[in-house]
C-alpha cells in the first residue's frame, strides 16, 4: 500500500499525543522508519511555538515547525522565522469586542499572544488548565484591548484564542462570528470542541504545509501525506496527496479524509505511517 509520500506533516494534540501529553513509543518508531527511508516528517499545529518545539524534538523533526495553525512557521535549529502573519490589530480589536459579548458568567477565557507569549485578562481554571498542559506561563495584564493598543506592544497578536467549558457555546460563537467577519477578514476554526481560533485569513494549515512542500522542499502535493483530528487540520487534509483523520477525531472531518485511522490511543499515526509509508 505504500506509495511515494515523501512528507508525513503530523499535527500534536489528538493526533500524536493523547490524554498523557507525550508521544508513544511506537509513534516514534515509526516516524523514525519514514525518515530511514529518506522520508521528511513536519508538526502543524494550533499551539504556541514554545509549546510545540519539545513536540518537535520528541518527533526528530529537522524542518521548520508550523504553529498557531501555521500563522508561525520557524526553524527550531536556526530560530529562523520562515513566514509569520499576524492578526490584522482592527480586526483582533474588533474581535475581542465581540468575544466580550459572549464572555458572561466567566464563562470564556480569551488568550492572546504576542511575541510567542500568552496574555489574558485575568486567570481562571480553564487557563490554569491550558497553561499546565501547554508548559507556559501566562501573563495577565487586565484590559486586552489596551494591551494591545498600548506603545509596549511590538506587533498585532499572532492568534486569538477562546475557550470554554461549554461546547455549545463554543459552536455557537464559531456560527456567529463566521457570519460576522468574512473569510478575508479572519480564519475561524475550532480546534478541539471547546477552543474557538482566530488567525489572519493566509494562516491556515494547509496554507503553511503547502508553502513547506513546494516551496521550500519541492515536493508536489501528492508526495504529502497529512494527519490530524479536528477541524483545524482541514486544510492539510484537503491539500494533502493522502488526507488521514484520526479515529478520536469529529466525527464532521472523517467523510472528508482519504482514511481513518484509528485512535490517538491506539497509536493511529504508528498504523497510518506503516499502510502509507512504509
């Protein structure tokens, strides 16, 4: 079954790492088979940078690392940044009105991120929670608007991300805002069910995968093969030669890949890298 893929682009949460926050053994095992054949391997994914570099490592990826859903592509060897598209600072502005509308009853923390750093408004446990599993601090700095106004702010945030408890909220937003701003304004995703992301409209997964395949390693999109869970990695999906989605993924995306592999848990990427790669 195995064909002439010569990328494997993996995204991290729900894909290579599942509810211990690591990768598994025979994960790594397999990625290391791919690239004894010569086959390149890349992470795509929603975190931050910082976050996403001991991904990297664990994985023995020697190419750029696309995060924030590839509005952040950098090269964890040289600290180059490939390419970087940030949040238009009117649009942010205007987004973090609307997400205020929502945010009653504390039921919403809002993150925004500068320079590859976390800024809130104030703590709360689901931001507690996030930073724990991310590895990072957070910095609270009150009013996010006047944050982002102020002369300390070198650049227009990277990504703005909510996130909730309750699911539907977070569905309802994403409904809301995508009748709200258009597709040239802002790139809407959810990339798990309670995380709602805002990006600059270029930035989107298969964007970034794209420009790393041809542009910088000269492969064509049917040598790529990409994996992910949610509707982030659809893009990557769509573009890729071979589109995988994990079995743990939403059960929305799955119609939409080329094969479902089984789960996070069960290793799925490990499964998927052997029927296509190896």
């Amino acid at each position: 079954m195995a064909q002439d893929i010569k990328l494997v682009v993996v995204d991290i949460d729900g894909t290579i790492s599942g509810d211990a926050n690591q990768v598994n053994e025979s994960v790594k095992q397999a990625i290391a088979s791919a690239k004894a054949k010569g086959v390149k391997v890349a992470i795509a994914t929603g975190r931050m940078y910082r976050s996403a570099v001991r991904f990297h490592e664990l994985i023995g990826s020697d190419l750029p690392l696309i995060s924030y859903q590839g509005a952040l592509i950098k090269d964890p060897r040289t600290e180059e940044i490939v390419g970087h598209w940030p949040v238009d600072i009117e649009q942010a502005l205007s987004l973090l009105d609307d997400l205020g509308d929502f945010a009653t009853n504390d039921q919403l923390s809002v993150h925004i991120y500068v320079n590859d750093q976390l800024y809130v408004r104030k703590m709360t446990a689901a931001t507690a929670i996030y930073a724990e599993r991310s590895k990072v601090e957070v910095n609270v700095v009150g009013d996010l608007r006047e944050f982002l106004t102020s002369k300390n702010t070198e650049m227009p945030p990277t990504k703005i991300l909510a996130l909730s408890d309750t699911a539907e909220l977070v569905t309802e937003m994403l409904r809301v805002f995508k009748g709200r701003y258009t597709p040239q304004q802002l790139y809407l995703t959810k990339s798990v069910a309670t995380f709602f992301e805002a990006t600059n409209p270029i930035a989107n997964k298969g964007t970034a995968v794209k420009h790393l395949a041809e542009n910088i390693l000269g492969f064509n999109r049917s040598q790529v093969l990409a994996i992910g869970d949610n509707f982030n990695d659809l893009e990557m999906i769509e573009y890729a030669g071979i589109g995988v989605v994990m079995g743990n993924g939403a059960e929305g995306l799955k119609p939409l890949g080329d094969w479902v592999a089984p789960s996070v848990e069960e290793d799925g990427v490990a499964i998927a890298i052997e029927k296509f790669v190896l």
